[in-house]
C-alpha cells in the first residue's frame, strides 16, 4: 500500500491509532525522540562549534580525505557517533536491524555512498537535516534527488525480485 | 571545549540514530518503499529533528560567533550543479540498496560491527576515490 492511498485513509479515520493499524510495523514515538536528539545534536554543532553536522563530510575531514586539512574536531564528533549507540544498545535490551545478507550489495551500496556523498558536499544529516531546515535551495535540492533515486532503487530493486 | 561539545553532538546523534530505529536497515529502506509495505518511521525522525535544527537556525543568525569558536564555518546555500543533483543521486542508489547513509552506518560499527564494517571501508574508499579525481582534474 503506497503512502497516498493511505493518507485518505488515515484522513477518513481521523486519529493517530489508524496509523499503527495501516502500518503496524511503524515506529512514530521513537522515531520522534531520535529525530530530537539528532536535531539536538545538530544544534549543538551549529551553535557550539559554528559548523553543520554533516556525518559524511566530517567523516572525510577526520579522515583527511576532504580539500581541507585533517581536522582532530571532526574526528571526535565521528567517534561519538558509535559510543552513543552503544550507550543505547546498553541501556536498552539492544538495537534491532535487519542488514541484507550479501557483502556484494553492502560494497557496491558503500562505493556509491562514499562518492555521491562527497559528489553532492552532504547526506540524509548534512542536507537533510543541516540544510533542508536552513532553507538552503542547495540542500533541498539534493534531499529531494536521493530521496527520489533512494525509492526509485528500492522500486527497481524489487522488480527485479532482489528484495531482502 | 570546542572537542568536548564536538564529542556530546556527536553522542547525542548516535543515541538518536539508535533510539529512532534508524540504525534498522530494512527498517529505512522501508521508508524508501513506497510501492510496498511503507514504513512511515523516518518521516517522523526527520520531522523531530527539523523542528529542533529550525529553532537552532532562528537562533544562530542572532549570534555573533559560535559559543566555542571565533566564527562561523557555513557552506553557501544557492548555487545548483549537475555535481549536487548527480552526486545526491548517487547516494541515493547506495542508500536504496543497503539501506544504510553515512551516520547509521558508522553508529552500527559498535553494534553491528561485521556488516557495518564492510559497508563503512567501502564508503571511505568511495570517498577516497573522489579525492583522488579531483586532484587529478
């Protein structure tokens, strides 16, 4: 069921419980409370420290693989990335996900990642979030176009019957 | 102070990541299903953290400077290129196909170090590669 036919119905209904009957597998309460803490994060880079949360950008900084000089901040603000997750994964009873099974797809998948990236200065944090919230016509731009490659891969993914 | 704020943001991301499921591959290439069985769990992910980085915005052009930093360091926000469009799109092909973006998968490394791992060397040797181009050119 496509996110339109389902909104006429989410509107006819009328209240939140329709959500979690037409898409049970939806998570809104804790997707709302990451979605802070990320936005919260964000802030903190931008009125701390001046600069936009961009994981791929600050990941190629920490890694001197950006035009500009390794630089030892961006370097602490990648390593937090995996000691807050594992702060959660010990508070709670673990962090669920469902990887897909072949190396090959994670390699291809990392490949094109690291190079559209650095390609387009930004990912879902730099420009989705940083940006898109700035008003930035840059970053609302290259949201809209991996959103729209993003659904148009998955669409043709599992035409092709290679869905996991 | 400039690292250790560098440090908290980062933190904070990562706990957020994980809490809002978004650490979940499936879970966000089911976002990107639209055809399918949607999952409408990013949408609210990036609805939370819109409205806390709009305010933070409101207030960063009443400042001066940063609180730890003798100014802004922002990227231009208006000039549109087949690079960005191109580049964006590209990421989003390896983000439909793996369902994983930069800062999952560097957060799953803690995790879910094996399929992270992989995932991450090959993005850096993306990453290393366009370097590699753009000296060259």
């Amino acid at each position: 069921m496509g996110p339109t036919s389902v909104l006429s119905k989410l509107v006819l209904k009328g209240h939140g419980d329709a959500m979690l009957d037409l898409f049970p597998q939806a998570q809104p309460v804790q997707g709302l409370i990451g979605g802070v803490l990320i936005g919260l994060a964000g802030a903190i880079m931008l009125l701390g420290v001046g600069r936009i949360a961009g994981v791929s950008g600050l990941a190629a900084r920490a890694l001197g693989l950006s035009s500009s000089p390794p630089w030892p901040t961006a370097a602490l603000f990648i390593a937090g990335l995996p000691l807050g997750a594992l702060l959660v994964a010990g508070l709670t009873d673990g962090i669920p996900a469902r990887f897909p099974q072949s190396n090959a797809i994670l390699i291809v998948a990392g490949l094109v990642t690291g190079l559209g990236t650095r390609m387009g200065s930004g990912c879902t944090s730099g420009h989705g979030v940083c940006g898109v919230s700035r008003l930035s016509r840059r970053s609302i731009v290259a949201t809209v176009s991996f959103m729209a490659s993003g659904m148009v891969t998955v669409a043709l993914v599992n035409a092709f019957g290679g869905g996991w | 102070m400039r690292a250790v704020l560098a440090l908290v943001s980062g933190l904070v991301f990562g706990a957020g990541l994980a809490i809002s499921g978004m650490m979940d591959p499936a879970r966000v290439r089911g976002f990107l299903d639209v055809a399918g069985a949607w999952d409408p769990t990013l949408g609210f992910v990036m609805g939370g953290a819109l409205l806390v980085m709009a305010l933070a915005w409101f207030v960063q052009r009443r400042m001066v400077r940063p609180v730890a930093d003798d100014a802004f360091a922002l990227p231009g926000t208006h000039n549109l290129d087949v690079r960005l469009v191109g580049g964006a799109a590209l990421f989003g092909i390896g983000w439909g196909l793996a369902g994983l973006c930069p800062g999952p998968a560097i957060a799953s490394l803690a995790v879910h170090p094996e399929p992270a791992a992989i995932f991450v060397a090959a993005m850096v040797a993306g990453m290393g590669l366009f370097r590699f181009l753009e000296e060259r050119r």
